[in-house]
C-alpha cells in the first residue's frame, strides 16, 4: 500500500500535505524533498532541513509523524538532517504533542490518494 501511495505523491502535493500535518509548529524549520523541493514551515528563518529522499518514506512519515519513525527513518539514512540537530530535537518534542483532528487526517488521507 505505502508503494502505492507513494507512487501517487508529487512533490506538490507532498508539500501541501506536509503543510497541513506540520504547519502548526511554531519553531522554523524545512522539509527537502526527493526532488529538490523546499518546504519551509515555521515562519523565519530555517533552524534545520529534514531532507526526504524517497516518496515511500514520505508516506511514511505522514502515517505516522511520531518522533519514533523520524528516528528510525534517520537511523535507516531515509533522511537526512542538515543544520541545527538541537534545534530538530526541540521540533521532535513538539511533534510529540501534535493532535491532528480526525477531518484532518481524512482529508489529508484523501489528497494522498488522489491522482
């Protein structure tokens, strides 16, 4: 299913999805994605990057943006941090607390899904 799922994820959409999962976080940082595609979040400037090589780890992460499967994403080198990692800690912590509303997830869920 995540094969399929990324299969339908342009940077586009990712970046919009991205936006909708993580907008809310009030500390600057960024997304890179596989092609190239900077996503800054956060307003200001960009403490850290978390650069995505692949759109199946993108699926991944927005299933599930738990600090956990961001670590283990890191530990498999599916991304990268560049910049500040203390910074990116402090994001992790806030991502911890992150509740997104069930209308949300559904329509997130469904832009992932369209073609």
């Amino acid at each position: 299913m995540i094969a399929r799922l990324a299969s339908r994820s342009s940077s586009c959409r990712a970046a919009d999805i991205l936006g909708q999962v993580f907008g809310g976080l009030a500390k600057p940082f960024a997304f890179r994605l596989w092609d190239g595609t900077e996503v800054p979040l956060g307003g200001g400037a960009s403490a850290f990057t978390v650069v995505i090589h692949a759109p199946e780890t993108f699926v991944r992460l927005v299933r599930d943006p738990s600090p956990l499967n961001f670590a283990e994403a890191f530990v498999e080198s599916a991304i990268d941090i560049e910049g500040d990692l203390f910074a990116a800690m402090a994001v992790a912590d806030a991502v911890e607390e992150l509740q997104l509303p069930l209308s949300r997830r559904l329509r997130i869920l469904a832009a992932m899904w369209r073609a």
